[in-house]
C-alpha cells in the first residue's frame, strides 16, 4: 500500500462510525532453512501483507486483522468491525497518543541491507551446509554425536498511520545462524551446545566462527560434575545475562504496575539499587536489531537511563497505561539495552573474585513477577585463580531480584551485540546455588 492508499483505508474507518483508527500495514518476507546433521531437515519461506487496525469508537476499542486488501473486501470488513467495536464495554483511556509526543520524522538508522532482496534461500542453505560439514567432520570416534545448523532471514515493511496525521515507514532486514552440536559423555550424559549469529547485513554473518564456538562449547561441556550448595561469587556470561536484566524491564512496564504484577511497583525515582548499576535504552544505534524511531503507536523514542546509578528513572508507558496510571507517556517497551561497565571482560571478572561459579547457560526454572523471587537450573563453570577449572551440572540459582543486584560486584565491557538485548558479563557476590 501507499501512503494514498493508506489514507484511503482511514477513511472507510471514519465513515464507518470510528472517532478515530491506527492502521499498521505490514509486508515481511521470511526464509528458514535447517539441516540435521548433513541432511536438509527442513526449508521454509512465507510472505504476507497484512492491515491491523486499532478502533476507537465511542470511547470503545477493538484491534482487527485482515490480508484482503481491496476496497471491495475492506470496505465491508472494516463497517463490521466498526459495529463490533460498539459492542464493547467503555474505556476512556483508549485513545491515539498525543500527537506532540509522537516522532516527526527524519533520520535513517540502516536497518536494511540493500542486498536482502538478492539473499536466496540457496545462498542460505550454503551457509547452513558450511557449518554442517564442519560440524560432521567431528562426529566420528568421538563424544560428538549429532549437530544442527540453521539460516534464517526476515525482510519487513511496515506502515503505521493514523486519522491525527501520523505516517512513517520503516524497513528492516535480519539474517541468522545457529549451531547446535550434542555429545555422550562418559558417564552417558548428553550435554549439548549452541551458538548464534546474527546481523542486519547477509554478508557479515560468519558461518565458520558460529560452528566452531558451538563446537568448543560443547567439548568444555564434556565431564561436568556438581558442586555442594552454598553461597558462591559468580560470574553470567554476557550471553546470558538477559536472564537477570529482562525481568527488572518486564517489572517497569506499564501492564505489569497497572495491574499490581510487578515487584517494582512504586518504584519510579527510588534507589533499589547500587550505584554501579545503569541500564540504558539506545533505541537509535544505527544496523542494531531492535533500533526505531517511534514505538507501536507511533511516541518518539529517546536515548535514556532506565536505571540511573542505582535509582529506578523511566517506566514504559503506552498512552493507554499512562493514563491508567495518571502519568505521562514513554514508550511501549525497550528498544536497544545497554549496561554503563565498571570492570573489563569476562576473564577480568574472574580474576578480580579468584574462584566461583561462571555460568554460561540457563536450562529451566521460573520467577515469580510479583515478589522477585526465582529459581533458575544452570550450566557453566567453576573457576580458581580467576581460570576455568572444571564445568558443572545439576544446579540451580535461587534468590531474589532486589537483593541479588545489589550484590551486584561489576558490570563488564564486553557486550554481546548479536541482538537487542545487548548485554556484557556480570559479577555478583555471595548467590546461592543449590
């Protein structure tokens, strides 16, 4: 669709009876393909176009979807859901975002390769199969007993528009690899190992380095023994440091505070936390997956400090929550996560606490959002004289949000940039494992 066309589709809405209406038209083309060992496991491609509509009638909402994008389809759907719509309960708080808080325009932040049209499925079969015949090449006498490898690339277009007079576009382009690799140990456990890569640019994904990290992974897996519970510093990988920070963003969200599921309630402009610790939003970092402009309903987003040297300094607020809330809008979530460092890099980190616990990898377990609570299984390492010395299974970290970050000891600089999530190792003291 284009922007005429667009505008043409908020005006059935308003004929049909909506005070007002949001429109995001989208078109993605996505491509997978997968290989067990050297066998193709599976090939998938699909593309869509689509319309969502968000109505406002009467102080009424009601969110819709259809792919049948002529007038003569439309027009009948959109009267329809015009007549749903009125038969909702009242909300007053639904309504478009206030149009002096929404982006205006201008900027590129090179989301898309200009090259994504080109990339075949052939071209990542290729880069699946260079992993595979790697990968298949360990397997043999042995502990390596069968691998995964898997391409994958999303190309999107997106419109969103609305009957206040927002309408911007944006295209993206994202393009993975994965690696898994499982082993037989010699007490016939099957440890198993993976990793990713990731890039908004076809041509910087690096098929050789993605097999052989998930191979070394899972050879150091080999041997793993359990340590006894107690009270260990203890080192998170920065791949998987989301595991401890996305629950304190869930905790800020506007859904979570209005509806009393968050251990973080009443938090804004306090200091729960340690001086060392501040997480950023950077949602304009140029060919970063995640980076925008503007959030779902079209607010401007902005660089700033979620969390401030320890002081809680943004909830995530969608107008609709704002206003269930009696506070001012932000924006409906984060864009690009980011961590202030204090230490170096993961091998600094273990120097600097001499031994503990490393982990590398989460496998199960849950939080509780209300209290903070949680309980995670985990893989990793123990560590002495700031090196690995043997790997360990069969644990579990407990304890509780609040108090774990403020035992929390350094904040790396070595972020893992695959992602949105872009997230370094981190120390903490005294964590009980069990």
């Amino acid at each position: 669709m284009q922007a005429n066309e667009i505008q043409k589709v908020l005006d059935f809405c308003l004929e049909a009876g909506a005070s007002d209406a949001r429109i995001i038209h989208t078109m993605s083309d996505q491509t997978a393909v997968s290989l067990y060992n050297m066998d193709i496991d599976k090939i998938h491609n699909s593309s869509d176009c689509s319309v969502f509509l968000q109505l406002f009638v009467d102080g009424r909402y009601g969110t819709f979807s259809t792919n049948m994008l002529d007038e003569a389809s439309l027009r009948p759907f959109i009267a329809n859901a015009v007549r749903l719509t009125r038969l909702l309960e009242k909300d007053e708080c639904r309504h478009l975002a206030p149009k002096e808080l929404c982006f205006s325009g201008g900027g590129d932040l090179k989301l898309l390769d200009p090259a994504a049209a080109a990339v075949s499925a052939e071209q990542g079969k290729a880069a699946a199969l260079q992993m595979a015949e790697f990968l298949c090449g360990k397997i043999g006498d042995g502990p390596m007993q069968t691998c995964e490898t898997e391409f994958g690339s999303s190309v999107e277009q997106e419109i969103l528009a609305d009957t206040a007079g927002f309408c911007q576009s944006r295209e993206a382009s994202f393009f993975t690899l994965s690696a898994g690799c499982s082993f037989i140990d010699r007490d016939g456990s099957r440890p198993q190992s993976w990793w990713p890569d990731a890039n908004v640019f076809f041509s910087k994904l690096d098929a050789a380095r993605c097999a052989q990290i998930a191979y070394d992974r899972g050879v150091e897996r080999l041997g793993a023994r359990r340590i006894n519970a107690g009270k260990y510093n203890v080192v998170v990988e920065n791949g998987s440091a989301a595991k401890f920070v996305s629950p304190l963003l869930s905790a800020l969200s506007g859904s979570a505070l209005q509806q009393n599921n968050s251990f973080l309630l009443g938090s804004l402009g306090r200091k729960l936390f340690p001086e060392s610790l501040t997480i950023v939003d950077n949602p304009h970092k140029p060919s970063t997956f995640g980076a925008r402009f503007y959030d779902g309903e079209g607010l401007a987003t902005k660089r700033c400090n979620v969390i401030d040297e320890g002081v809680v300094s943004m909830y995530f607020l969608t107008s609709y929550y704002a206003d269930k809330l009696s506070m001012a809008p932000t924006v409906d979530s984060v864009s690009v996560v980011e961590m202030v460092p204090d230490a170096g890099g993961l091998d600094a980190q273990m120097a600097a606490l001499g031994k503990g616990v490393l982990i590398t990898g989460f496998n199960g377990g849950n939080h509780n959002p209300i209290t903070g609570d949680f309980s995670y299984g985990i893989e990793g390492f123990w560590f002495e004289n700031g090196h690995k010395a043997f790997p360990i299974h069969e644990m579990n970290v407990t304890g509780n949000y609040l108090d774990l970050w403020n035992r929390l000891a350094a904040v790396g600089d070595d972020p893992l940039t695959l992602f949105s999530m872009q997230l370094p190792s981190l120390s903490f003291e005294g964590i009980s494992l069990t």
